[in-house]
C-alpha cells in the first residue's frame, strides 16, 4: 500500500511523507465504525436475553446510536475544524473504545442504551476527522483517487465483515465480544495516528462556535430520525410520530435562516446550495436510502426464508462487497480524473437498479446462485463505481478549513437517508405482506399451508418494498445527469488554503462513503 516518497511526492510541493501510513491508520478506524453498525445487530437477540430487554425497547440498542451519531455530525466536524483533525480523530477514537467497553460489560438495558449513545457521540467526532485528514492529506488528485478507492472499499465492505464477525463471535464466544473487538482496533488506530500524522497548518477554523446553530441543527436532526424510527415501530399516523416530523420541519427551518444571518455559521450555505454538490447529496441520500431497506431484507431474506445461519448470511453478502471493492478502486478510482463525474455517477446508479430490479423478482424458492449472488455483484459494482466520483464532487471547492463540516455534511445526508429507507421501505413491506396475508390465509387449511402463506407475504412484501428502491435509484440517476455539470476533474492540485489559486483552478477535496 505504500508509496515511496518518489517523482509524484517531489511534484506535489505538500505531501505528506507519511501519508499512506495515516491511510492505513484511518481506514482501520473507519472499519471499526462500520464493523459496529453490523456487528451489534447480529449479537441483538443474545443481548436482548441477557439483560432482559423488553421486544418493545430492543430498538433503542439501534436507535441510541443512530440519534447520537446523526444528530452530532454537523457539531463533530466543526469541532474537528477548530481543535485540529488528529486531536478530534484520536479524542474520537479514545471515546469510542471506552464506550464500547461499557457496552461489553453492561448489566442493564440502561447501561447499554447508554453505551450505545456514547459510541455515537464520539462516532460523530471520529468520521469527520477522518474523512477531512485524507481531505487534506492527499493533495495529488491521482493519489488521492487511489487513497479514497481503498479508504471507500474498505468502508463500504466492512458491513459485510461485520455480519461475519458479527455471527462467529456470537455463536462461539459471547455477544459481548462484539464490543470488546473495537478496543484493540481503537488503541492501534489512536496510537498510529497519534504518532504518524501530520496535520498540514493552515487548515484550522478557528472563527467562535455557532451555538444557536449547534442546538437547532443537533434538535432538527434528532426530531427527524427518531421520527423515522417511530414511524417504522408506531406508524405514520401516530402523533408522537407527525408531532416529531413537524418539530423537525420548524427546527431545521430555523436553523437555514439562522445560518444565513450568523457570522461564522455551523454550515456554511455555500457548501450545501452549489448545484453539483446539491445533486450528489440528493442522489447518493436517495441510493442510501434505496440500499439500506434492501440489506435488511436480504438479511432476513436469507436467514427467515432460506434458512442461512448468521455466519452463511455474512459470507453470503460477499459479492457485493467484491463488487463494491471492484467498482471503487478498479473503476471508479481509475476513471474519475478522465471522465467526468457524471459519466460515473449516472450509469453507476443505474447498474445498481438493475440489481435492485433483479431482486424484486424474489420468490421462496429463488436459487441464491442465479438471482441473489448477481444481483449483488451489480448492486456493488454500480455502487462502488458511483461513490468514489460522487465523494469527490461532493466537497469540490471547499476550503481546507470547512472540510471537516463538508465532509459531515456528506455523513448526514446517509445517516439520514440510511434512517429513512429503513424506516420508510419497512413500512412498505409490513403493508404489503399484511395484505397479502389477509387475502390468502383462508385458503390454508393445515399449519404448514398457513407457515407457506405467512412465507409467501413476507417475501411479497420484500418484493413490493424492493421495486420502490429500485425506483429511488433511478431517481438518483436522473438527479445527476440533470444537476451534476462539473467537467473532469483534470488531475489539478488542492489548495491549502484557499488562497493564491489560478483562475478556473479547481480545489478538490475528496471524500469517501461511509456506510452505516
């Protein structure tokens, strides 16, 4: 993975010379926060029984993480902004191994409940340090393109390795090993990252926080994916559910025109209303939203319906995840300083609706071999494919100083895209198989028949829910090829701080996905 300090380190005045250490460093970092996304799911049911978690609060071991993660990114990578990336990194990860020990050793619901949000807390300062120290890191637009492919490969696949590791430690050690496996993780990442990074001066925002948009932003986020998990736990029509959705709409609201007005804004507009960034946020929060649904489908596909252990359904995921790792550094890596983005984004999103597609043909006895497998080898080639141009684009411009908040800003939109496909695609799919259910349960005269029918609507509600996804990925292409215009990025040189560019000169800044 190293490069020596050659030709293309000499041409590019700020590199780092130890840069491709820090990369290694980082991504185990990321892997570990997308490893506990997946990993905690599969030890949920063990946990649940052994500290007496009630059916009607087991959520809140996904939930407690999700609000704090969600609704803290703006605040984190501001925080990262003006303490200094490396300090937020190593703080982050610190926070991170002391919060999943607490998880390990939880006695409680509570206790873990806790945990759970205190992992978030610092997942939400350790992210966008992350992806702003590679940000700025990485000056030479084709390293850069290689740093991110490996860095987006790495983050996309570890939620697959997070149901494998996920399954082994659970069946044969204990699910609390599912917390203990971040501590090492932590420890090496703090340790190298403490002793080999470098943070480039000048990159610093040192300008006073933005309180009121802190609380508005942290409140409007929170009301809105708690509003999403209501809705998919209460329904739509609840009034706690609408009462949170309306609080959400006013607070973030409030929070726009507060950021219009402020001298130093928590976000600043510019980085949100560019017409290309808007439409990668808008594309990649609809493709988040479409994959996040289906994972938790095939999930439950392949163990409830195919009968797949939790380890079998981890190896299952896989392809995709070879597809993704292919997509990202084979493809996209290579192409995105040739083409332009939107020659990579467009088709990218539509490969992965092909897949999509072919998985709305699911039936009980569909082989994995001939639907699911090449069905999520496209999911990840057009995924990984779409990513690694998308990322870049999506912080293209902005100033080393406001890359920690643009790359928060790239997290939330998939934070909360990731919310709502959960939440939303669910809803759909319990619809659907409630109905389904409904109209044939008559005709089921013995046990086993009614077993088949109550088979049958689980996997037509999954099939319903499916072809939405796949109308949501389509949507994202056409967002691109509608609002995406920016040319090729032409291997220009970042600029450190914004200042002394040539006219026309693009300062790019390149962040990859994080999938949680």
């Amino acid at each position: 993975m190293g490069t020596p300090l050659s030709e293309t380190a000499r041409s590019v005045p700020n590199a780092d010379a130890n840069r491709w250490k820090a990369l290694v460093f980082i991504a185990l970092a990321q892997l570990m926060v997308v490893l506990d996304s997946t990993i905690v799911n599969i030890a949920l049911p063990s946990a649940q029984h052994d500290l007496g978690i009630t059916d009607g609060n087991r959520q809140w071991v996904v939930t407690a993480y999700a609000l704090a993660f969600g609704g803290l990114l703006l605040f984190g990578g501001r925080i990262a902004d003006l303490w200094g990336r490396k300090r937020a990194f190593v703080i982050g990860l610190t926070g991170f191994a002391a919060a999943s020990a607490l998880g390990g050793v939880a006695t409680s619901g509570a206790m873990m409940f806790g945990a759970r949000a205190l992992q978030g807390v610092f997942g939400a300062l350790l992210a966008p340090a992350a992806l702003s120290l590679l940000a700025v890191m990485f000056t030479d637009a084709k390293e850069r393109a290689k740093a991110f492919g490996i860095y987006g490969a790495i983050a996309g696949g570890g939620g697959a390795v997070g149901f494998i590791l996920g399954g082994v430690l659970t069946e044969y050690l204990d699910w609390r090993w599912t917390f203990f496996v971040n501590i090492p993780f932590a420890i090496v990442a703090a340790a190298g990252a403490y002793f080999v990074i470098r943070e480039p001066e000048g990159g610093r925002n040192r300008s006073p926080l933005d309180i009121p948009g802190v609380i508005l932003s942290t409140l409007g986020l929170v009301s809105l994916v708690y509003g999403f998990t209501r809705a998919e736990s209460d329904g739509w029509s609840d009034a706690v559910t609408i009462a949170l959705f309306v609080a959400s709409a006013v607070l973030l609201l409030a929070f726009v025109i507060t950021e219009a007005k402020v001298k130093a804004p928590l976000l600043p507009l510019r980085v949100v209303t560019d017409r290309n960034r808007g439409g990668v946020y808008l594309s990649l929060g609809l493709a988040i939203t479409a994959m996040f649904g289906t994972f938790l489908f095939l999930t439950y596909y392949l163990q409830v319906v195919k009968g797949f252990s939790p380890i079998q359904t981890g190896f299952a995921f896989l392809p995709m995840v070879a597809g993704m790792i292919t997509g990202s550094t084979q493809i996209g890596a290579r192409l995105m300083n040739r083409v332009a983005p939107r020659l990579l984004m467009g088709p990218g999103f539509l490969t992965a609706g092909v897949g999509m597609l072919l998985l709305s043909q699911l039936e009980i006895g569909s082989s994995y071999a001939a639907l699911v497998l090449p069905a999520m080898v496209l999911l990840g080639l057009g995924m990984g494919t779409a990513f690694m141009p998308a990322m870049s684009l999506a912080t293209q411009g902005v100033e080393p100083r406001d890359a920690g908040v643009a790359s928060a800003m790239v997290n939330t939109s998939q934070q909360v895209g990731g919310a709502i496909g959960t939440a939303l695609l669910n809803t759909i799919a319990a619809s659907a198989t409630t109905a389904y259910i409904k109209d044939h349960i008559a005709t089921a005269a013995t046990a086993p028949q009614q077993r088949l029918v109550q088979l049958q609507g689980m996997v037509h509600g999954y099939s319903t829910a499916i072809w939405f996804a796949v109308g949501m990925l389509g949507a994202a292409a056409v967002i691109v090829f509608a609002l995406v215009n920016a040319g090729r990025p032409g291997g220009t040189v970042a600029a450190s701080g914004g200042a002394g560019k040539a006219e026309g000169a693009e300062d790019e800044v390149a962040v990859p996905v994080v999938a949680h």
